[in-house]
C-alpha cells in the first residue's frame, strides 16, 4: 500500500481517494473515501464524503462539519480476477 501524502498535493478534480480527517469534536482521526468539490463553498470548494453530495438533505461538507483533512492517499486497485478466485 502507498504512503500517506500531505493534503498539499491532493487532487481536486472529483477524483475518490482516501483521506485521514481530525475533527473538532473528537480527538480520533477518521478515515474514509471521499473526493474535492470544487463547485462548492463559492470558489473555494470542499472535500466530501464518498457517496455524498451538496444535494443530500442530511450531508455536510467537511468545512461544515467541522472536519480537517491531515493526509490522503490513492485508493488502491481493486483485486485481479486471479485474487477473486
């Protein structure tokens, strides 16, 4: 598996990677899929959980969650045919 980046160098064209997120109101990081929306937050834009959007109802951007992202790093390739047998 690949090494955890700095946030400095993550994609920000909607690309699904994994993200390490400290959070104001816990002291646990928490890692997840997510992706940059740069149609978000005026010209600024804002990272998302993976399976989330603007247009949910109950979604929260992470600026609106209070959520930092520390690192990232690329999701991994899915398993070979060989792998699944």
């Amino acid at each position: 598996m690949t090494e955890w980046r700095r946030m400095e160098s993550a994609p920000k064209d909607g690309t699904h990677v994994i993200l390490a997120v400290s959070g104001a109101y816990t002291s646990k990081q928490i890692v997840g899929e997510a992706y940059f929306n740069s149609e978000d937050h005026e010209e600024d834009g804002d990272w998302w959980w993976a399976g989330t959007s603007s247009g949910d109802y109950y979604a929260q951007s992470f600026k609106e969650a209070a959520w930092t992202p520390t690192h990232w790093m690329p999701l991994p390739n899915p398993p070979s045919k060989a792998a699944q047998r």
